[in-house]
C-alpha cells in the first residue's frame, strides 16, 4: 500500500493575464490551470479543493471569520514502505573474558572458599545442624550453651 504526502496551497483569488485570454471567468480559469500544471511538473497530483475557515483579528479586541479556499494535491513517498525489506544481521561474536576478569573471579572464589560459616551448637554436640536455620539463630543457640564465651557484639548489648 503506497503512503502518500500531501501538500496544500492557496486557490488563486483572481484572475491571471495573459495573451489570448480575455474575460474574467478565463483568466480565472487560467491561474488554476497554471497551478495544477506548476504542481503537475512536480509530481504532485490534484485531489480537491476545500473551503475552510479562519479566524483574522479585526481591531484590538475582536475577530472575525474568513473563509479561505485551498487546493489539496497529493503524490507517492519516495520511501514507500512496501518496497522495505528488513536485512537480517548477523550474530555477534561472544568476547571472551579478559585476563583481568578471570583474575578478578578467581579472586572472588577463593574468597568464597576462604570464609568459613560458624559452627553452630550442634556440631558440638554430636547432632546435625538444620542448613535452615539463620546463622544468628544457631550463634544465639551456641551462646546460650556456653555462657562463658560471648562475642563482643553481646558484650556491647549487655553495657
């Protein structure tokens, strides 16, 4: 479906002279002939004419409405969209990590391996320790067995 562009210029209000047209419907006539033609040259083709208003000032505080006559033309986009086709791209290459990334997640990793999780109350004991409990809950358990050792956290909460 082609996609059109409209133009819109005013309709002559008089007549134009020229040699061999005399009268005033000619002339007429012959000033909207030379603007089809002008527009014709152009690639613009003629659709209609329209009367529509428009509102002119008259005087400091009052308007009035004046009614002006246009010539609509129209023509095809040069881009037309139908004759679009979409180009399918090619896939990037994946990068490969850089020295300094890898360097960075093996640091990260012994850093995982390196942090030890406190051992709860039950290890102690002999029990197994539930992996679904919160560490502050198990460290709260262990604390209440041995009340000898408290972390500086608890000794800060007790001053």
């Amino acid at each position: 479906m082609p996609i059109y562009e409209y133009k819109v210029v005013p309709a002559p209000a008089k007549g134009r002279k020229a040699r061999g047209v005399k009268g005033t419907e000619n002339r007429f006539a012959f000033a909207l002939e030379s603007v089809m033609n002008d527009m014709a040259a152009d690639g613009w083709e003629f659709q209609r004419t329209e009367t529509l208003p428009s509102e002119e000032r008259s005087g400091l505080t009052s308007s009035t409405t004046i009614f002006r006559n246009v010539m609509v033309f129209r023509r095809a986009r040069a881009d037309d969209v139908s004759a679009f086709r979409p180009k399918l791209l090619e896939r990037p290459a994946i990068e490969q990590p850089s020295q300094d990334e890898e360097r960075t997640a093996e640091i990260a990793t012994k850093a995982e391996d390196a942090a030890e999780i406190p051992k709860g109350f039950a290890s102690e004991s002999g029990e197994s320790e539930p992996d679904d409990l919160p560490v502050a809950l198990v460290a709260r358990a262990k604390n209440a067995a041995n009340p000898e050792e408290t972390t500086p956290d608890e000794q800060t909460a007790k001053v």
